[in-house]
C-alpha cells in the first residue's frame, strides 16, 4: 500500500485537493467541489460551507484508492474573519477578503496610525481586505456577536482546527491579520486593545507554528468524516499565494503572477519588506522568510465579466483579444470592477476609455487582459522599487495561467518569457509539500526543492505594450480622491 498526503486549497470559489505520493511528490488523484458563490461588496460564506466541500473533494479523491493517507494540510484563502464561542461553534457567517463593507473601519486605522507606521510594526497596511477591519467592523455592526467570541480565526485556521481540535495557525497567515509581527513572532494584543478595545485578547488567538512544526495528528471524528486513516499527521497550513509560491517552487529573483479570483504578483525573500506607501503586503512565507505581494481584488472574474458581455467562451475571448490590433490609441480598461485594494480604492469601479465608433469586439477583449495585467505590472514595479530582483522566472499560475492571452500579454508588458510549471493547482500543490516535509520529518524548504515541478509552457515577449502604460495610470488614478464615477 503507498503512502500518501494530501494537499488542501479551500478559496473562495471552491476547495480543491490533490493526493499525491509522499516519497516522489506524483500526483494520484485530485477532487473539487464548491464553495457558496459570493457578490462583493458583501462577501460571506457560512464556515461549514468549507467543511462539507472538504469532506466531499477527500471522498471523490480518495474513493477508491488503495493507499494510506499519512499527512494533510490546508492552505486557503486569506483574512477572512471566522468568530467562534467558548465551545467552538461559528457565531456568523465569515466575512472574506473581498468583502469591502468594512472600508469605513479601514480608513479609520490608517488615520489612526498612519500608513508608514503599519509597515514598519505589522509590514501590512490595513485596507478592508484586512482581517481586524473585519474585526473592527464586527465591533461597530454587531458588538453583541463581539462580546460572544472567545476564538478568533483566519479560513486555514478554522479548517486546521477541525481536522485537529487545536486552535493553531502559521506565521503566513497570521502575518496578514493586522495584529501580528512576523518580525518578532508575536501576537500585537496591544493594537487590538487600542483599535477594537478592551478585552483577554491572547487566549482568542490561536497558537503560532513554526514553519515544519506538525499541528497535530487528525481527529478521529474529522477521519472518519473524510474516509480517511487515523493518525494522519497534520500540517500547519498557510495562505493560499504563500503555498502556491512553494507548489510553484518560487526562488530568490523569480516572480509568481497569480490569475484567480484575485489578481498577485508576489516575490520571496529572506529579509522583510517594509513598504511606507501601503502597496505591498510585506507578509511572511511558509519556510522562514517572507513574500511581499501586491494583491488586486479582480483578476479572472474582470474576462469572466467580459466574455459575458460579448457572449463567448474563455478560448474565443483570448482568440480575439490576441487578434486585435495594437493600435496606440486601443481602449484602455482600469479593471476596478468591484472595487479595488491595490491601490486602496474600496469604492471605485471598472473605467473604460478609449472608445470609438470604430471599435472592435477583439479591442474590447484585449482591454480587459491587458486592465488585469496592467494592474499587475504596476504592483511587479512597485516590488522593484523596494530592491526585489525579477533576473529569475515569471511564473504564471491560477486559472488565468491556462488563456494564452494573458500569457503572451504579461511576457511583453515585463519584456519577459511568460512561464508555466506543472503546477496547475499551486496551493494544493504546496500544502502537499507541506504535508509531506512534517510527515516526513524534514523541511517544507528541501521537499519544495526535491519535487520542484517541471516548466510546460514558455511564451515569449513578441511585442511592445507599454505604450498604452501612461493612459493606464492616468485613468486607474482617476478615482484616487474618493470621487467615483
């Protein structure tokens, strides 16, 4: 009988795992089911909603299978706030990062400290992705909800504790808080009392592991709840970009450019990044370092919107914005669709100009790749501007990885080869690395190495975008004064 793990990605839309071989990393099997579909500005899912999906994706992967799963772990999305009572049951539904209902509470922090002093003490800025804006939103809505919780959570952690009945977490995630240090390893208790006020804050926050430190061995409750083996070792999980990076085996010098829900453009390094201006998330990674991102609230769902517009398919929707001529004067999209947190702009919306009479669908779908990417590009520079290096690879994972417009159009707005691995899903892939390295007794750093994924596609720059860069900027900054149109 093989030994295998398994490799969690609970995101918004849905949960995906990967099984795969604990001594040669090969895959086995995969399962999927979904999550609740969420519309921004509200954007809610019931935790248990996240549970179920787990059960159902383990059961399709593993029906079947004669091997012995000997590690999990998760890796989800990021900041969302799961509040529960002294007996662990969900006191509301948890509000997700792209929930932008808490900008208010958002602006009110950022007075308070200002944006240079967030970075320096937390590495991240608030911005109603944030979790303790969701917190401080909790306090202003519903301060009866707030004087019930007595354990608070991020999605990974909530998971982590049903499968383990340990409240635990990593610093990755716990990095993107806002009441965390990953400098110093510590809980800010202090930030808290002082934004959402008085109260035995310490005992609500879960316990913090290191990078290789098991979360404990599976429930028996949570394995029979699966169909899985008891004892199976646990993993201390993390954010979904900052597994991905591992899925993806992200070195010093390469770049990851996330297409999903959300838009990431992200980078690791040893050293922490402390930006003043607020644009990059200085979080940490799940080896010991740390991964500055600049993350957009809308990436894929900007061409998902688009080819609903224009009444075609993914494939036909990059078939015609590579068609399409580049003319220097082509439509120009600021995808703020949803509105927007890099840069911080909660309430603005999409802004398309450039209209004629003489344009075509083919401009319209390139105006959409090209706003995503455009947006991207400009967070890649940023990153720059605070000395990170792009001599290594740009890789591209995600959903928008698989359309050939977005490859070819991020490989000539960075003069780049745009590159995919045989990664297709990151997360799940890293969790598995994850999984195996705290089975296995070694480090999630050289199983990262060992199983290093293979390059499958290389698209080459083939022509200059950049000349569309400053009408870009000047209508993404049209609704940085608040005015929104």
């Amino acid at each position: 009988m093989t030994d295998v793990v398994i490799g969690v990605d609970s995101s918004t839309q849905s949960c995906t795992v990967e099984v795969r071989e604990i001594d040669t990393g090969a895959l086995v099997a995969t399962g999927r089911a979904p999550h609740p579909v969420t519309r921004p500005p509200v954007s809610e899912q019931p935790p248990d909603a996240w549970w179920q999906a787990l059960v159902a994706a383990v059961r399709v992967a593993t029906q079947g299978l004669d091997a012995r799963v000997v590690g999990i772990a998760v890796g989800a999305q990021c900041h969302g706030l799961v509040a529960t009572d002294a007996e662990g049951q969900v006191l509301r539904p948890a509000k997700l990062w792209n929930d932008t209902t808490s900008a208010a509470q958002s602006a009110a922090l950022v007075e308070k400290y200002g944006t240079p002093w967030w970075a320096e003490q937390i590495g991240v800025t608030p911005s109603a992705a944030i979790t303790i804006t969701k917190l401080a939103w909790l306090r202003d809505h519903e301060p009866q909800t707030l004087a019930r919780v007595r354990h608070l959570a991020v999605p990974h952690d909530w998971l982590t504790y049903r499968l383990t009945g340990r409240h635990v977490t990593d610093r990755s995630d716990a990095s993107g808080t806002g009441y965390f240090s990953a400098d110093t390893m510590s809980w800010r208790t202090d930030i808290l009392t002082d934004t959402i006020g008085e109260g035995d804050w310490l005992p609500m926050l879960p316990t913090v592991l290191g990078p290789d430190e098991a979360a404990g061995q599976i429930t028996a409750e949570a394995a029979v709840d699966l169909g899985i083996d008891e004892g199976a070792v646990v993993g201390p999980g993390g954010g979904d970009q900052h597994l991905a990076a591992q899925g993806i085996g992200l070195g010093i010098g390469d770049l990851g450019y996330s297409l999903g829900t959300s838009g990431v453009v992200f980078a690791t390094t040893p050293d922490p990044v402390k930006d003043p201006t607020g644009g990059i998330d200085g979080v940490a990674n799940v080896t010991g370092g740390y991964l500055p991102l600049v993350c957009t609230l809308n990436s894929t769902k900007v061409t998902d919107t688009v080819a609903r517009l224009l009444a075609v398919d993914h494939t036909t929707l990059s078939r015609l914005a590579l068609s399409a001529a580049l003319d220097a004067n082509r439509p120009v999209l600021a995808a703020y669709l949803d509105g927007e947190r890099s840069p911080r702009l909660p309430q603005a919306r999409g802004m398309l100009a450039g209209l004629s009479t003489a344009t075509s669908r083919e401009q319209l779908a390139l105006a959409a790749f090209e706003g995503v990417a455009l947006g991207l590009v400009r967070g890649e520079r940023l990153l720059s501007s605070h000395g990170l290096p792009s001599s290594g690879r740009t890789i591209l994972i995600g959903g928008g990885a698989r359309a050939q417009a977005y490859r070819q159009v991020i490989a000539d707005l960075t003069g780049r080869p745009s590159l995919t691995v045989e990664a297709p899903e990151g997360t799940a892939r890293g969790a598995a690395i994850q999984a195996a390295a705290v089975a296995r007794g070694e480090t999630v750093a050289a199983v990262t190495q060992a199983w290093a994924p293979r390059v499958t596609s290389a698209t080459d720059p083939a022509a200059d975008r950049n000349d569309i860069w400053q009408r870009y900027l000047h209508l993404a900054d049209l609704q940085a004064d608040g005015t929104t149109f």
